[in-house]
C-alpha cells in the first residue's frame, strides 16, 4: 500500500491537515478574543472588569436569597433578627445573672447584647465560607463566571442581614433597663458596619480558598469561632482581665474584632465617637484582608470546581 493510501486510511490523528484546517477558524476567533478558554486563570484585570459587570446580578442573588432564607418557616424573616435576640438574652442571664460577671460595667445587659449581635455579623460569614466553593460546585461546574462572585454575593447578604440587627440592637437598647436613647453618635454605626463587612470579605476569600485544599478546615471553623468570642470581649471585658499579662493583652487589643466591638459601644452605650486611629485601624485590616485575600483566591481561580 502506497504512502499516500496509508495516509487517508488512517484516523486523523491531531496534527493531520484536515484537523488543522478545522481548527483554523477557532485559532482566528481566539486571536481575535472572541473566544475564551474555560477554566483558566484571566489577569487581574480581566478579572475584575467581568465582576464589575455582573454586579447588578449579585446585588439581585443577595437580597433575593435574604428575603427568602426563612420563607419555609411559619415566623419567616423574624429569624433574622430572633435567633441572635435569643443568643443575648441566653449569654446576658448566664453571665448577668447568675454569674454575676458584669466587672463593674453600668450598662451590662447593653453590653451583652451590642457584643452577641454585632459579632454574629462576623462568625455568620466565617461559618459559611469553609464550605462556600463545595456548596457551589455544580454551578462552578456547569457555567464560566468569576469564582469570586461567590463570596462577594455571599458577604452582601451577611452585610444586607446587618439591617434589621442593627434596629434590633437600637429597640433593645432603648427598652431594656437602664435605657440608652439616640443620640448622633449612632448614625456612626452604619459606616461601622461597611468597614465590618470589608474585613468580612477579605476573611470570606482567604476561608474559601484554604477550604479547597484543606476540607477538613470547615471542622475548625466553629472551635475557631469560640476562640474569637472569649478573645473579642464579646460577653465580658476581657482586656480588664489580661491587664497584668501584657503579650496577652497586646494580642487581643489589636484584634480587629476586638476593636469593632468596643467601637460599636463607644458609639451605642457611651455616646462618643471613636478615637481616629481605631477608625484607621479597622479600615486598614478591612482593606488589607481584602486585597489581600481577593489575590490569594484569584490565584487558584482554574482550581474551583475540578476537585
């Protein structure tokens, strides 16, 4: 048999001419961007510019996933704002009332409750981020879109959340004993809460990310949680305590979370504004944990949905 009957008997292998004459009209669509691979890492700005544009969409999936996270439940939306209520009142009677542990604090029930609420804004994006990219697997498997949009989508609706908290925390205030009322002081609160929500989204990416190579880290995520409310002074002054162990006290002063919350009093209990530099600082780890956590989880952006 002749070279050339060899040639057309045989299957076209990948460098056959007929193959690469199919596959000419895809190479000019590409060169011309017409064309993208799938599942690759985009630059940096690229990267961006298609999360930009779909920011209409994921302020839609946000609310839309909101208002209808308790829709199964006869009390509905109530749960929003009802179970971290709960959680106050369970941690203000155990420690209020029984242990008596209010270290001399005037506004004790106060404190209690601006402490739980306000720190759930937190632990409820960290809990849910070990397992973000796993819950969306079948998605991130079944269309091309930034990976990123996850937790963006997911740290608007804990930041949309924020909403009736924070009218539950002024209600509280103002009919539990001793009584705080508004002042000026509290419309503070709410840029405290966007520069909250920024260090939520740089934690949300650096927990996602790790959670894709190390699963087992969704295990840790609560225990990690607990730690974060004793280190935080969420239900007592922890600071007042750790006084005489200055490391200790260095370390739990310079949490981020620690600063948020005594913030969140000076605002709501004491009626003053917090200093500057608490200001800059919060905004600093805010920033930091995002881009620094946003370029963490680009980096492994064509890891997301193959393992």
């Amino acid at each position: 048999m002749s070279t050339e009957t060899e040639r057309r008997a045989s299957p076209a292998g990948p460098w056959d001419d007929s193959a690469l004459a199919e596959r000419e009209p895809f190479r000019d669509l590409i060169a011309a961007g017409e064309l993208k691979a799938v599942g690759t890492r985009p630059s940096i700005g690229a990267y961006i510019r298609d999360i930009w544009r779909r920011r209409h969409f994921l302020w839609f999936d946000a609310r839309s996933r909101v208002l209808t996270k308790n829709s199964k439940h006869r009390l509905g939306t109530f749960w929003l704002v009802g179970k971290p209520i709960l959680d106050a009142a369970f941690f203000y009677v155990i420690f209020g009332l029984v242990l008596q542990v209010d270290r001399g604090i005037d506004n004790y029930p106060g404190y209690v409750i601006v402490g739980v609420l306000m720190f759930r804004l937190t632990t409820g994006a960290l809990g849910q981020s070990a397992n973000l990219i796993h819950s969306n697997r079948s998605m991130i498997r079944a269309f091309s879109f930034p990976r990123a949009s996850l937790a963006i989508s997911m740290s608007l609706r804990e930041l949309l959340t924020a909403g009736p908290i924070i009218v539950a925390v002024f209600v509280m205030l103002m009919i539990i004993p001793p009584h705080e009322f508004p002042s000026l002081s509290w419309l503070l609160v709410f840029p405290l809460i966007l520069l909250q929500s920024l260090i939520n989204l740089g934690v949300v990416f650096i927990v996602s990310r790790l959670a894709v190579s190390l699963p087992d880290i969704s295990f840790g995520v609560g225990f990690f949680s607990r730690i974060l409310m004793y280190g935080s002074g969420v239900i007592f002054p922890i600071e007042r305590i750790l006084a005489h162990h200055p490391a200790a006290y260095v370390v739990i002063t310079n949490n981020p979370l620690f600063i948020l919350l005594s913030m969140y009093r000076s605002l709501l209990l004491d009626h003053t504004v917090p200093s500057w530099d608490q200001w800059l600082t919060v905004a600093l780890w805010g920033l930091g944990l995002t881009v620094v956590g946003f370029l963490f989880f680009w980096r492994s952006e064509e890891r997301y949905g193959r393992e």
